[in-house]
C-alpha cells in the first residue's frame, strides 16, 4: 500500500502597502510634482524675457538701420524720424512709429506695434527702481542743461528712443502728448509746447522747447542713457536694454 506523506503548507500574510505609506508616497509625489512644476514655470519665464529682450534690441537696431538706410515708408514719403514709443500704460507692448513732412506739415504714422511674449512685460525690478530710466549724468546736470536733470519713468508716462536721419543720431525724451492721435496719420502741430512730438523736432532743428528760459530747458537730449527693464509678471526674473545717445550702442544683460 503507498505510503504518502502529508505536506505541511506554509502559508504567509497577505502583501501590501498600509494606509500610512500609500499617504507617505502620495505626498512624495505632489511634492515632486509641484518642484517639476515651479521649475518649468521658472524657466519659461526666463526664456520668454530673453525673447523680450532679443526682440527689442533687433527692433532698436531694425529702427537704427530704417534711418542709416533712409527707408521711406510704402507711400513714398522719406522719414526724418524713426520713433520707439513705450508707453507705460501698456506696458506689454511698444510701437514703432515715422515722423515725416517736417519741413512742411510734419505727420506722424504708427508702422508696427510689437507685443511682447506672454506674461512679460515692462516692469519695474523693486519700488525703489523704475521700468525706464533716463540718465543724463553725463550731460552737465550740474549747469542745468536740461530740465528735469534725469527722467524716471513710470506709468502712465511714455518714453521716446528716437533716430533721426540722416545719421541716425539718437534723442531721449519722455511724453505721452498726444497719448491716443485722433486719426493716423496725425498731423504734428507747430509751436505747440504740450505736443512731445514737436519737442522732438524743434530739438533736432534747434529751436526752443519753451516760450520760457533764456536758454529754455528742454526735455529731449542727445548725450543721455535709456536703460529699459523686461520681467515677466512675476516678477522673477529681469533683463535690460541700454541705449547709449552718445554713442550710438545698445547694450543688454
């Protein structure tokens, strides 16, 4: 008769995960997931400002070259003036505008308004700086040669980076008259002090910028230095433009 021997079974516990670790590798996870998220979010911004910054300086030297090359605009007409506008109140965007006509009845035309990429924008750094400034240390402040000595700029002030033909010299000024023109193209009144358009051409040709003063402080200058601040709204990452008036260069960091 065959004799068979029992087998005795070894049965173990049930495997698996707690309660308690299954919570400990979920917060692991949001945890890391919230690290990955916060970095992408940092290095798009980073990216998008230096976009920002890259365009404007190829604008900057696109608006340089327009006067260098004495481009005329699809009409015909020649431009004394190449113009930058920032305007402060939409600090997401700047235009990119001609003045012509000057000897006659000056005009002025917008050509391209240039948005900046997504959630950048003109910013200031801290509450102690300013989105633009306009330095004139170099220019005799101490004779007050100009009026005011150095322009800080916040919204809803506009500031002008100007090249004028034939040799693309380079005027500084800040003004917002006329904010919004009616109709383009605008026509550019004369001997209008308020007008900060025919401030800059009474500049280029030397006549005074007031009915007051003798001289009369002007606004506009020619040996000044712009230096214009890009952020993303949140402000964590910043880049600068620097526009040089007495030499010509445009610096960036």
């Amino acid at each position: 008769m065959l004799n068979l021997k029992s087998k005795t079974l070894n049965l173990k516990p049930d495997s698996g995960f707690t309660l308690m670790e299954l919570m400990v590798v979920l917060v692991i996870m949001v945890m890391l997931a919230t690290a990955m998220v916060i970095n992408l979010a940092g290095q798009r911004a980073g990216r998008n400002v230096k976009i920002a910054q890259n365009e404007l300086v190829s604008n900057i030297r696109l608006a340089q070259s327009y006067t260098l090359s004495a481009r005329t605009l699809s009409g015909g007409q020649s431009v004394q003036f190449y113009v930058l506008k920032f305007d402060l109140s939409k600090p997401t965007q700047y235009t990119l505008e001609a003045i012509y006509n000057v000897s006659s009845a000056p005009m002025l035309v917008d050509i391209q308004t240039i948005n900046l990429p997504a959630n950048i924008q003109i910013a200031t750094i801290t509450p102690a700086t300013y989105p633009i400034t306009i330095d004139r240390s170099a220019a005799g402040d101490a004779a007050n040669q100009y009026s005011p000595p150095n322009q800080y700029l916040q919204t809803p002030t506009c500031a002008f980076l100007v090249y004028a033909a034939p040799f693309a010299k380079v005027i500084l000024d800040k003004g917002c008259n006329p904010l919004n023109p009616a109709s383009m193209p605008y026509t550019i009144p004369s001997s209008d002090d308020s007008n900060d358009y025919e401030k800059i051409i009474n500049f280029q040709n030397n006549v005074s910028c007031n009915s007051s003063g003798n001289p009369p402080p002007c606004s506009a200058s020619t040996d000044s230095i712009m230096t214009i601040t890009l952020s993303d709204t949140g402000k964590t990452v910043f880049k600068t433009v620097t526009i040089n008036a007495i030499t010509g260069s445009v610096t960036f960091n």
